[in-house]
C-alpha cells in the first residue's frame, strides 16, 4: 500500500490538537488528524469539564471556525471576579473598571469539542482518521511513517503530539519530562444557585485550599474545589445533600440555596515540565507540553496558544520541509515565555497559599493589589491574553 504524504501529521483530537489541525488546514497545509474514537455529542446535561476561555483564545476560536458553531444558550460571560483570602485579603477583578466588554468565557468542554469537530467536517481541509490506532511509528531521515492499525500508512514532514499529558508522542520521540505532583486533586461539580450569580466568577484561599465558583448559564455555577487528596476523596464519596451544604457553607453562602446538578469528580493536580518541546520531525502542544495547576484556570488557554504559533510559524515555512529543527525551534521560542511565565506563577500562587505561615503576605498583598487600580487592570489584561 502507497503511503499518503502530508506535512503535518496530528496525535489526539481533543480540543487543541483539533484547534491546531484546523488552523494548519485554513492555512492551506496538507494535514491529517489521528484520533481513537469521535467525541460524544452533548446532552442536556451538564458538563463537569468546565474552561474560562480567554478573550483572545475566543477570537482565536472564530477565526478557525469552531466558535461560530457554539449554543449560545450554553455560554456565560464572566464580567466580575471576586478573590478572597483566608483572612481579609480580597481583590475584585472588574472588565468595567478594567474596560473591556468581559474577563473570560465559561463554557463546556463536551461542547467545545462538538463544535470544533463540526467545525474539521465542514472545512474539508484536514484528512481525519477515525476511529484510528497507531500501530507504530518509525522515523526517517526526512519524514516519520505511521502505521495505524487498520493498514493505513502515513508519512509526514511533522508529527505534532497533542496526545494530553501521558503523551505516547512524547515518549517515543524522548523527550524528557518532568512531573510534580502537588499531592491535591481537583474536586469538580455543578449547581443551580438561589442567589443570580450575576456573571461573576468567586474564588476562596483557605486551609491550604482553593475554591472557585464560576458562573454557568441559567443561573448555575461549575465549583472547583483544589484540596489535599484524602479530602478531595472524602467530598466525592459525600452525598449529595452532604455535598452541597460542605460546598454552600465553605463558599459562605454567597450564591444562596445550592441545588447539586452533576455528581462530584477528583482529579489529581500536578506540574510538568518538559525540556524541550520540539525534537527532529516532532513538536508538542497542549497537556503534551506542560500542565499548570488550575487555580488560574489557564491550561486550555495554554493549548491554545500552542495551536496558534504553531500555525503561524509553519505557514511562514510552509516551502521548507516542516520537521526542520530551525522551523520548529522559532515556535518553541514564541512558546517558551508564556509558559514559563505561567507555571511559575500559578506554582509559586499555590506554595503561597499553601504555607500557613505566609497568611499574613498573602492577605495584605491582596489588599494592596485592591487598591492600585492600575495594577488590577494590568492584571485583567495579561489573564485575557
């Protein structure tokens, strides 16, 4: 069987190896995609997997295709968000004050996923294989031939892994990686409120923990509980009247009377590192990448703009064969900043507000940070980009 030749070859479509197989294929690339098995269509019902998509992620999304196809009724802007500290530390983040039209977007990840999905069938531009497995991947001088398991053979220019955290991708091209386990887990659930949330995002320090309330459509919220892992535990096996009054109480009722919509769900939160994101034929986007703790709720927006670089740097050296160190090593230099500088912020935010005996720093820095509007208002422009 003759091999089907492209430039660009993706590992994983989840929603930003989809993102990233849509923005090469818009840029008149030949691209394929590889996935396991298609994305469920969504239900009614809510997703547990929530993201705050950044404003500039969000047009990144519409020129790519996916946002257009999102429901409407499924998407809520956040206009405010109120920070509070474990004593009197607090800080609100306003778009009006900071003016802009909105922090962030929340929405699904279920419906996200649709949306580019449709988005990659109605463009035409990317080949997918699905559902595929990879049989094996054996890499020559110039091009990696990819065997799936079905017999089909694949050769390509560059294989981009977008193949989440326990990345195959990443393995196999041996790439070192570094994991930090931070010996918490992400405890994740959704309400209705009693009290109208009024788009406004709620976060809590306390206990070493972090709470995060963001606001859903309908007058519902997505809660974000990052907690030690024998607590997470504890709150996943509560049921779910014991559940919403621990969630109601730690959130000093300011949402009003709880209604739990999904059940709860842990995951463990840890930092990875990854040395370089770009080898011979190879590039890395997304978990694949790098992981952050979520407390800046930055992880997907990450993604994406790995997506992003990534395209634009390949349209750029579209004539020139695509695996080339000198191509790739100018996308892990557009790359290298904003995760650096992510991962040690949201690093260094969780040893801060996991250190009993900074309780006094922290609080009086967010009462500094109150009150210089200027600082606030450079604070929402860097978290929209």
């Amino acid at each position: 069987m003759n091999p089907q030749r492209y430039q660009v070859v993706i590992i994983g479509a989840g929603l930003v190896g989809a993102a990233a197989a849509l923005a090469l294929g818009r840029q008149g690339l030949r691209v394929a995609l590889i996935e396991r098995q298609p994305p469920p269509v969504p239900d009614d019902a809510w997703d547990t997997r929530i993201y705050a998509i950044t404003p500039a992620n969000q047009r990144f999304l519409t020129r790519i295709g996916a946002w257009q196809r999102m429901d409407a009724e499924r998407i809520q802007p956040v206009f405010r968000m109120d920070v509070a500290g474990d004593t009197t530390g607090a800080i609100r983040l306003d778009a009006y004050e900071a003016g802009v039209s909105h922090l962030a977007v929340i929405v699904e990840s279920g419906r996200l996923q649709d949306a580019l999905w449709q988005a990659l069938q109605v463009d035409g531009n990317v080949v997918l294989h699905c559902p595929a497995s990879i049989a094996s991947l054996d890499q020559g001088e110039s091009l990696t031939r990819i065997a799936l398991d079905d017999g089909t053979l694949l050769e390509a220019e560059l294989v981009v892994g977008a193949d989440g955290a326990a990345s195959r991708i990443r393995e196999w091209a041996g790439m070192a990686s570094t994991l930090t386990p931070y010996g918490q887990s992400g405890v994740v659930a959704n309400f209705a409120c009693g009290i109208p949330h009024r788009g406004t995002a709620f976060q809590w320090f306390f206990d070493s923990d972090i709470l995060a309330w963001l606001p859903l459509n309908g007058n519902c919220m997505s809660m974000v509980w990052s907690t030690r892992t024998a607590h997470a535990d504890e709150l996943v096996a509560l049921d779910a009247a014991a559940l919403t009054a621990r969630v109601q109480a730690a959130g000093h009722d300011r949402l009003g009377a709880l209604h739990l919509l999904t059940p709860a769900a842990a995951f463990p939160l840890r930092l990875i590192r990854v040395d370089s994101v770009v080898a011979p034929g190879v590039a890395l986007i997304g978990d694949a990448a790098h992981g952050v703790h979520p407390l800046a709720g930055q992880g997907v927006n990450l993604g994406f703009g790995d997506a992003e670089s990534l395209a634009e740097v390949l349209a750029q050296h579209r004539r020139t064969r695509l695996g080339d160190m000198r191509v790739l090593r100018a996308y892990a230099r557009q790359r290298a900043e904003p995760v650096r500088r992510m991962q040690a912020v949201t690093h260094g935010l969780h040893y801060l507000f996991a250190d009993s005996r900074a309780a006094w720093l922290r609080n009086a820095g967010m009462q500094v940070v109150d009150h210089l509007p200027p600082l606030k208002a450079a604070l929402v422009r860097e978290a929209m980009s």
